[in-house]
C-alpha cells in the first residue's frame, strides 16, 4: 500500500536523476535508499557499499548468482 510523502525539492530532484541512471521508479529509489540506510543503522559496523552490494545481489535472486567455490576446491 502506498503513501503520499512530502519530501524536500532538492531529494526529489536527487533521487529522479538516480532512478533515471538505474532504471527504477522515483519511488522505488527513495525506497532503496531507505532499506540502505535502515540496514546501515542495525549494522553499524560495515561499510554502507557492501550493504548497497549485498541488497543489489539479493534483489537479482539465485538466477543470476555464482556459487561459492572454496579455494582448493575447484575442478
């Protein structure tokens, strides 16, 4: 369900050339930003690109994943 938010001219404008660059809605954008900085707030201690990375791998699925091979271990 969605909500009608008021955010600042300069967010919006912000986030409009973002979602343009990424392929994703306004409103999709202000939402990825806000589960970045949601998980960035429980988990303080690592670095918000690895945060932003690991959302982005989430969201592509299994589909599109490589399975972890340890080292040693490849054929």
């Amino acid at each position: 369900m969605g909500m009608p938010v008021r955010i600042d001219d300069t967010l919006y404008g912000q986030a409009r050339a973002q979602a343009k660059a990424e392929h994703r809605t306004i409103a999709g954008q202000i939402e990825f930003w806000a589960m970045i900085g949601r998980a960035a707030l429980d988990n303080p201690d690592l670095p918000i690109d690895f945060i932003r990375d690991l959302l982005v791998a989430r969201a592509e699925g299994e589909s599109l994943s490589t399975p972890f091979v340890p080292e040693g271990h490849r054929s």
